[in-house]
C-alpha cells in the first residue's frame, strides 16, 4: 500500500483504526481508580466541609491520550517505510549482476554500490542466488553464485580500480555460470563509456535468453580526462578530453604538482560548445616547469583526471661533438667550451669517447638525446650521415655551428636549414671596405622575437646563405645589412638549426654574450625528448618496479602489492600494471592511464532479446518507521502512567516517587520534542558562540569563494602570515576564518582578504550592498587577483579576473586609487618597505587616494587617523604566505627568491599593523605634549 512517499508492508493491520470509536467509549466509561485516604481523625474534621467526588468517567484528555496511544501502536505494527523504492528484480531463477568498477566508476561509487545492494536485497526476498562479477578485477575472480549474504560482503568489499573496464573477458565468463540457471534475470550497471568489443561482448552474455533485463548508466557522463601535457617552448600545455554526449560551454582548472605533492601552477581549459578536446597553458618559467611530476583536472576524483610526467618533459638529453683539436689545449678557444656553459644549468650534456665521426654520432644517437650540437663540422660519412637524417626526422633537433670546415664543405641540403655559399664572408680589417655588424632586431617568426638584440654584440665573419624565395622565413636572427645569423627548418618531427658564426669569440662575440645563453635555452625548449632511460621503458631492457602508482581516485599513492615491475614491452594499463610512475628516485617512466589521442564515447544500449528495464543510481532514502512509532507510543504510555498516578494522589503523598515520575516524564518529553523550533533554538546558541569566539581573539577573514583549491591556499595563507605575526610581533592572531559574504557577519573582522577568480561565482546585490556596508563601517577589503605574471592591475590588457574585480567593485562605493605612495604609513607601520610583493612581484599595492594630492604634501595619513576601506593587488599574497602541515612554503614564488617571500611576510605584517594601529606613525599632533610629559 503506497500513499505518496509512505509505504505500508502489513497494511491490512491498518483495519484496526476502525476499532478506536469502540476504545474510546470503552475508555470514557473506565475511570481512573478513586483516591484513597488513611484515616487520621484531625485531617477528616478539617475537610468535613467538603464535598466528596467520585468520578465516573475519564477525563477527555487522558481518553485522547490513550486513543492517541493505541492509534501508534496499530500503524507502527502496519509496517510503515518513508520514501519506500520499488521492487526492482522480481523474475529469473537467479540474478546476475555485472558492474563496472573502472576508473569511470570512481565519482559515484557509493551510488553504484547502493544500488547493488537493493538488487541484492530483492533478490533475498525473492530466494534467488546471486550472481556477482566485477569487470575490472581479474578473469579468475570468484563471481558466484552467491546467496544474498555473501554477495553483499563481496560487494562491500569491491572497490573502483584505476584501469579500464575488461567486459569481454567477464561477460563470458558470467554467461558460463547462466547456462546452468536458464530464464535468469541480468543487471548491467554500467560506467557510461564505451569499450572496444562491447557489441560482442553484450552478444554472449545475452546469449542464454535472460528472463529479465535491468540497465543503469549514469544520468549525465561529465567525466574529464587529461590525455596530453607537452612541455612546449613558451608554456606547459595540459590538453583534456570530455565525452561526446557532453556538448555545452564548460570550463575546467588543471593543475600542476612537484614531487612533494604541491600545486605549483594551474590555468583554466575551456571547452566550446560541441568541443571534444581542449587545451589550457602554463606560462612559467622553463625552470619551474621542469618541476612537475605529474598534471590534473581539478574535481575529477578518478585515475584519468591525473596524469603523470617523466624526462620526457623536463630537462633534456644534448649531445655535443666537435671535430676542433684545440678543445684540451686552449679551452678558452674550443668550440663547445662556451656551449657548455651556456646549457649545464638546464640540460644534461653528453659527449663521446671518440672523435671519429663514424663512431662519435652513432654513440650519440644510441643515448636518445633530444639535441645534438655539432661545432664547425663538414661533410659526414654516409653512414652516420643517413642515421643523423633518421633521427632528424624523428623528432630530433640538430644543431649546427658555422667555421672553416663548415664553409669549405659541400652543401648537405638534407642537414643544413639553407642553401651556404662557398666560402666565408669577413666584415671589417684592413683589406675590407665593410664594418663589423651588429645585429637587427629579431624576426616576429622565430623564437627569439620577444628578446631584445644585444647592442654590443656584432660580427666580422660568417658564412652567407644562398638567397632564395624561403630565406625569410628560415630566418630566426639577422644582422643589420639583412644577411642571416640564425637560420632554421623543420625536417620530418624535428627541425635544424644553424649559426652562421662559429661557437667561439672568434668571428663573433655572440658566444660571450648573454644572449647567447637564452638563445641556446630557446631551441632547446623547442625540441622534444627522444625517450627516458634508453627509451625502452627500463635501463638495459630490465623491468622496472612500481615507483607511485595513480589510485582510483587519482591520487598518487605507493604501490600496491599485486602491482608487477614494468617490462619493456609493456603499453596496456592492466591490474599487474597500473598507471603511476614505474623505476626509482634516480629516474622514473610513466606509465599513463589513456593515450593522447584517446576519446571518451558514451556506451549505446546494445539490442537484447528480452525488453530492457532501466533504472537510475542513487542511494537508498527508504527509511523505516515502525521503531520511531513504537518510541513515541512508549512515551504516551509514560505519560499515561503519570497521569494516572497523579489522579490516583500517589505522587503528592510520596515525594520521591513525584521525583523519579518528573524525571521519567523528561525522558519521554526529550523523546518526543525533535521538533524544527528546537533545533532552531540550537542553531541560535551556536550562533552566539561563534560569536563569543570571532570576538574574544583577533583573526584574519578570507572569502570563501567556492573553489576547494583557491579556499585551501587562501586558508593556508593566512595560517602562514598569522604564524609570522606571532613570531615578530606582540599580536597572537587566532586561526584564519572563512567567510560567507552572503550570511556571515563580517564586522568581526578587521581585514578580510578576498581572491578574484574569474570562475568562481559572482555575488549578487545583496552580498555587495553587505561588502559595501563592512568597508563604510571601518572595515577593510584586501582584493587580489592574482594575475600580475600575465598582466598586472591597471595595464592596459584586462585579465580575466581583473575582469571580474571591475564586474564586483561597480557595485560599491570605492574612493579614487592610487599606488602606495612613498611616504604612506604602510611603508613604516612595522618594517620599511619600498614594494609590497607576494608570489609574483611587480604589481602595486593599490589604496585609498590622498585629498588633492596634486597640490598638498600632507596626504590624509598624516591628518587623520583613517584606514583606507580598500586595498588591491595582483601579486598573490596568500599564495606567498601558504605554507603546508610541514611548514614548508606551499607555493614557490616567481622568480623563485627567498628573499621574495620573506618581503612578501612583512607586507603582511605592515599591513594587519596598519589596520590595527591606523596612521598613529604619521600624527604628529601630540608629539610636543608627549615629550613634554615625558619630562624632554
């Protein structure tokens, strides 16, 4: 019996209620027993006025009381269930359940098991054996059958595993245990995706003709993937993947982490409607990115949402050679003495034991190196010549600078980026009529055009290139008359690379030049790594053991027990070998879950031979409530218990029996009163002693802005800066407290430090009518958002949170801005401080203007005792203070300077001292009268 969302499984008991005219009648006629008297003489004579009563019917309350009482009882033995779900399985002469526990099944997997388990549970009352399989675990798992017992211990048990899902290998094997249960009921719930041999696979277990057919998948598949991360010139790009069926605008934060664990950068992907695949770029310095282990989409708690990096995105493998006999004796003159300074600090260099050619490149090669730097070297044998051109158009990178043997030698067209003239050019001496050239400035083609030309860098030797209808844009570098110095052309996957000068201050002095180095550091960001550790997945072809492994979660976690060495051989993501990173401390291969191309298509319904059922994940809401029914009958029979006690005069005669009756009475009432006032009443409590608690300690507010990772910084931050205020100050701030603009009450704090993300969600009017409300009242609001690396406040290129800064401040009532002025108290409130910088350093600490500063030197901090209700910067501050549970900064600055972060403290310090103090350095006004108390 089902009325609405209440459920009846003894309905028939609900005939009962009929009978309550008749025990209300009954008990109208049944008094209470009379009260009786002992007989003491005096107490007679003192009532003898009184006229003796004897009831003869029940009082109309105690008869609505026990009426009450037996109507509990009546629907509490009816069975009755809150939110009662349907019966799902009820056919077959068993049940089969197939769920899939891959990487896909992590974010809901509690539902998936909830739903498992009310089959499960059908299946008990239906008597029926269960069949259990997983399709992630291993083809020998046990699948049953099992009874309903033990399957719901095995279910308990099961957990999501970081691999794809293997429905060919189990789905044969569960339809091997259906032949001997004809006309079976099946339940497939499924993760939503895709898997090749699905159509197959759904053939053979279907293959026994299924008495009943069940079918979840999940409502909406928004699953995000990290499928790609290339360490490209300019940024880290991170590229996603989200499923077909998911077609709208959609905005993705993807993370990157060091080997520590700490988020170390992150940028925002955005998809477009009906876009498959996005990418999103880091732009860091390359340093900084060679720090990351692994990148992932934030909120996406399951393996592919996680993907880890190995040397093939961070430092690079260069091969230098050189043909010079001057190399040992005149180290100054060697042709790679400078090379090698210029690329130790990021790049692993190597050099061969021999300086024949035929033995010198293929030893080279052998090692996978991602550059190789030839100096001044001309026509090669054939046969490392042709394997130099295969590695070229393998993706290598080959470097070549100009000499004498260069510029005697035949042109190599397939090694060489243009077509050279015979012979070398001499700009300058006494036979010539030409100067030495500078160089012009860099084309807008090449990677060099966002650096500026050295002024004193010029040339006076170098070999020309043949002109030709390419030239320019071959062209990475020129000099001043227009003739190249840099050339280059992508050959295959790689590309080569040309100096029309030698590597040494002979015919230039380019090599002693700073930009040298960066130009080096360029090209070799350019190129791409040719392999980890030989390329083989293991040094000298031997397996290489679980390092981290990425849990289904994805989190990077020590491997497990069941998890095989990595052999060579090896690309499949399987139990044996899960996705993590596989080798030691002194070089690791990662081992990833999807590959860059790899596409996330919904699962189609396949075609069954009997009507399929679908049904939806989610967790059982049913709730029983004969046992609150039997509970609140038994505080009504208390209180009947009382009631007649009372009338019966045994409580006024025995005190200590009123006592214990008053204390059972308590009982039943605290049973009885869970109503919404006292919980409301409970909630008001809590209030006030919230309040007693932001007011008994000064504390730091930071808005909570709803993003998990921008809140932990902010939090983190401010734990950071208060740690520092009690170890440099007399101030002992309490924890940092987040706020919700909206329902907090802000007044309890004087600063609160507010991130600008432009994905978090905007406030509406009246959490800025109350923002606006806070800084009119004496409170101050420290905007900060974050984006001075890409464009600092003010600039002339708006980000997009500083977007969203303007979007906020449009709707308060903001005085004019200006930068901290040099002589304003927050420069001296505690330390004397030039900047205010946080992670990032450039950006201005923006504050309330002075009145009519144009014409007046005395600015309002040295009138008044004001604070200014409003301060913006870009630096990141909170991002400067985090620190983790070790202590260890959480954020590294850029650049990465110590000295950065302990600036980036004490403008925390100036600024809590300036709000707390206000512009007491600056008030001059009472210094005669103090001194001259003071007896000066």
């Amino acid at each position: 019996m089902n009325w609405f969302s209440l459920t009846f499984a003894q309905p028939f008991l609900l005939w009962g209620l009929i009978a309550l005219p008749v025990i209300w009648w009954l008990l109208r006629l049944t008094p209470p027993r009379p009260q009786t008297e002992t007989f003491p003489p005096l107490k007679i004579l003192a009532r003898v006025v009184k006229r003796e009563e004897t009831p003869h019917k029940s009082p109309w309350w105690l008869t609505l009381l026990r009426l009450l009482l037996a109507a509990l009882v009546i629907l509490a033995l009816a069975d009755p269930v809150l939110n009662p779900r349907e019966k799902t399985a009820g056919e077959g002469t068993a049940l089969a359940i197939v769920l899939d526990n891959g990487w896909a099944s992590a974010p809901d997997w509690e539902e998936r098991v909830a739903t498992a388990s009310r089959l499960i549970e059908d299946a008990r009352a239906n008597e029926q054996p269960v069949v259990l399989a997983l399709t992630a675990e291993e083809q020998n798992q046990e699948i049953g059958p099992f009874d309903a017992d033990t399957a719901l211990e095995r279910l308990n048990a099961a957990q999501p595993r970081p691999v794809p899902a293997n429905r060919p290998a189990i789905f044969g094997r569960v339809a091997g245990v259906l032949s001997d249960f004809p006309g079976a009921a099946i339940a497939v719930l499924s993760d939503g995706l895709a898997m090749s041999g699905d159509e197959a696979a759904f053939a053979e277990l279907f293959s026994g003709g299924p008495a009943e057919l069940l079918w979840a998948e999940p409502e909406r598949l928004s699953l995000l993937a990290a499928t790609d991360a290339q360490n490209m010139a300019e940024a880290f790009e991170v590229t996603a993947t989200r499923a077909a069926g998911d077609t709208g605008p959609r905005q993705a934060i993807a993370f990157a982490s060091d080997d520590r664990g700490r988020r170390i950068a992150e940028t925002t992907i955005t998809f477009g409607a009906g876009e498959t695949r996005a990418t999103g770029a880091m732009r860091l310095p390359f340093e900084l990115r060679n720090d990351f282990v692994s990148v992932g989409i934030e909120g996406q708690n399951q393996a592919a949402g996680l993907r880890v990096l190995d040397e093939n995105s961070k430092r690079r493998r260069i091969g230098l050679f050189s043909q010079s006999e001057a190399d040992q004796a005149q180290p100054l003159l060697s042709p790679l003495y400078y090379i090698e300074r210029a690329l130790a600090p990021f790049a692993d260099l190597m050099q061969p034991s021999s300086a024949e050619l035929t033995e010198a490149l293929p030893e080279l090669l052998e090692q996978n190196p991602a550059v190789i730097v030839m100096a001044d070297v001309g026509t090669l044998p054939a046969a490392p010549r042709q394997a130099l051109i295969d590695w070229v158009n393998g993706g290598g990178t080959l470097v070549r600078f100009a000499g004498p043997r260069l510029a005697a030698a035949d042109n190599d067209e397939d090694l060489l980026p243009v077509r050279l003239r015979l012979g070398e050019r001499s700009l300058g001496g006494a036979l010539s009529w030409t100067e030495p050239q500078p160089l012009a400035e860099f084309p807008p083609n090449g990677p060099f055009s966002d650096l500026a030309p050295p002024r004193d860098v010029t040339v006076n030797r170098q070999v020309l290139a043949e002109p030709s209808p390419d030239i320019v844009e071959r062209s990475w570098a020129n000099l001043a008359d227009g003739t190249p110095l840099v050339t280059g052309v992508s050959r295959g996957e790689g590309q080569i690379v040309l100096f029309h000068v030698t590597p040494e201050a002979t015919w230039s002095n380019l090599p002693i030049s700073g930009s040298f180095v960066e130009m080096l550091r360029r090209i070799v960001q350019l190129s791409r790594n040719q392999g980890a550790l030989n390329n083989t997945g293991a040094e000298g072809g031997r397996a290489l053991a679980p390092y981290r492994l990425i849990s289904a979660e994805g989190r990077l976690v020590p491997p497990s027990g069941e998890a095989e060495p990595l052999t060579p051989d090896t690309n499949a993501v399987t139990l044996k070998h899960p996705p993590g990173l596989y080798g030691s401390e002194e070089g690791v291969v990662a081992h990833n879950l999807l590959a860059p191309d790899a596409e996330l298509i919904p699962i189609t319904r396949p075609e069954a031979p009997a009507p399929i059922t679908p049904i939806s994940y989610g967790l059982d809401e049913q709730q029983p409530l004969k046992g609150p029914l039997f509970a609140a009958a038994l505080a009504l029979l208390a209180l009947d218990t009382l009631a007649v006690l009372w009338l019966g005069g045994r409580l006024r005669r025995k005190p200590k029996l009123a006592k214990g009756a008053a204390t059972l009475l308590a009982i039943a009432l605290t049973l009885a009163m869970m109503s919404p006032d006292a919980a409301r009443a409970q909630d008001e409590r809590a209030g006030e002693a919230d309040a007693i608690e932001a007011i008994s300690q000064t504390r730091i507010a930071y808005v909570i802005t709803g993003l998990s990772s921008l809140d932990a910084t902010s939090r983190a931050g401010l734990q950071g800066l208060s740690t520092f205020l009690a170890a440099k100050t007399a101030l002992e701030p309490g924890a940092p407290a987040g706020v919700d603009i909206a329902t907090d009450e802000l007044s309890f704090y004087p600063l609160i430090y507010w991130p600008i993300d432009p994905d978090a969600p905007m406030p509406n009017e009246e959490a800025i009518a109350r923002i606006d409300a806070y800084m009119q009242s004496g409170g101050t609001v420290l905007f900060d958002t974050r984006d001075q690396y890409s464009s600092g406040f003010g600039s002339d290129a708006v980000t997009p949170a500083t977007q969203r800064l303007r979007d906020i401040l449009s709707g308060l009532n903001v005085p004019p801005l200006e930068p901290v002025p040099d002589d304003h108290v927050l420069t001296k409130s505690f330390f004397i401080l030039p900047e205010f910088p946080g992670r990032y350093r450039g950006s201005p600490l923006w504050v309330e203007a002075s009145l009519d500063s144009s014409t007046r030197t005395d600015r309002p901090v040295r009138v008044g005792d004001g604070v200014t209700p409003i301060m913006i910067t870009g630096n990141d501050l909170a991002g400067a203070w985090a620190l983790d549970a070790s202590g260890e900064p959480l954020l590294p600055t850029v650049p990465n300077d110590p000295l950065q972060r302990l600036y980036a403290y004490r403008a925390g310090v100036n600024i809590m001292m300036y709000m707390l103090t206000g512009n007491y350095k600056s008030d001059q006004v009472h210094v005669p009268v103090l001194l001259e108390r003071l007896g000066q």
